[in-house]
C-alpha cells in the first residue's frame, strides 16, 4: 500500500510538473530580462517564481509571476512592449490552458 501511494504521489508530481512545460514560437527577435533572441521554437518552463526560455545553446531568464485567466487560452500567444526599438516578452499566454506568465 505504501508503495502505491508513493508511485500515485511520484506520477501527480510528473504531472504537475510537466503541465509547467510548454513549447512557443517566436516570430519576430526579443528580448526576456535583457536576451536578445532569435525567431524559432524555444521551451518554456516555469520553476517558482521562474520561467526559462531555451532553444538549443540560447538561454534567456525572468522572474515570472503565474496568473489563472476566467476561461482557457484559444492558443499560446505572446504580449510585448516596444522599447528603445526592441520588442520585450512581457506576458506568455499558454493555449489550452488558463495559464497567463507575467513577466516582473
């Protein structure tokens, strides 16, 4: 019995885990906490308070704040502010689920 509730434990924490992982495309170079990056599919991962965004060796990272939406995102989408001629990620907005990243 102990086993069982360990490995039910073990696959919620997967779970939850893997709900916090998410792919985006970037169409257009931007910027999260001072990066610049390219346009391509980079991973998203929120640890914490902490989100990273990674495609191959270009890693960029921000104090996120998570935030639960009324109703589930259509689809992933990215919400910018244009500063000093570069488009900065503010928010993430993750498809098919409520999930809004705010970045800090």
């Amino acid at each position: 019995m102990k086993k069982m509730i360990v490995c039910l434990a073990a696959s919620v924490t997967l779970i939850w885990a893997d709900a916090m992982s998410s792919k985006v495309t970037l169409f257009q170079p931007s910027t999260l906490n001072g990066v610049e990056l390219k346009p391509g599919e980079y991973k998203v991962q929120v640890e914490g308070d902490k989100l990273t965004l990674q495609n191959g060796k270009t890693k960029a990272e921000a104090s996120v704040k998570t935030e639960q939406n009324d109703a589930k995102f259509g689809s992933t989408s990215i919400r910018y502010m244009n500063g000093d001629g570069k488009m900065r990620i503010t928010e993430i907005r993750l498809g098919g689920t409520n999930t809004k990243l705010v970045v800090n």
